[in-house]
C-alpha cells in the first residue's frame, strides 16, 4: 500500500494562544484505509485535518513544526 500522509512530530499553535493545538501528532494514512478522527470539543480534529489539507499556518496563522509528507 501507499501512504497518503506521513506525519512526523506535528506541532501546531495559533498566533493569539500560546497553547499548542496540536503537540508531537505521529499519523501514517495508507491509500484505502479508513480515518476516523474523534475527541472532545477542542482537541484539535478540526486543526489536524486543516494541517493534512494545506491550510495552516496560511489561512489561520500561526506556527506549525514537524512535517506532513504527501
């Protein structure tokens, strides 16, 4: 199988918070396989799938570290 995304040590903090939104993520998604991401109101689903989608930091800004592969 292919991995779709490989993420390594993914952290993420929004400009105006000091806390991070998401802290050392270690994801691998392989083609066909099927992702449920669930959590609490808060925990960071919405921010994980807008990293894996190209859209922070430059739609929300912020400051992102580790690394997303496609």
């Amino acid at each position: 199988m292919n991995k779709l995304f490989d993420c390594k040590d993914l952290s993420f903090s929004y400009t105006e918070g000091t806390n991070l939104a998401l802290n050392g993520i270690e994801l691998g998604i392989q083609s066909g396989e099927f992702v449920l991401i669930a959590g609490e109101t808060g925990s960071g689903k919405s921010t994980l799938l807008r990293a894996l989608a190209g859209l922070v930091p430059s739609f929300s800004g912020g400051v992102v570290s580790g690394s997303i592969e496609f």
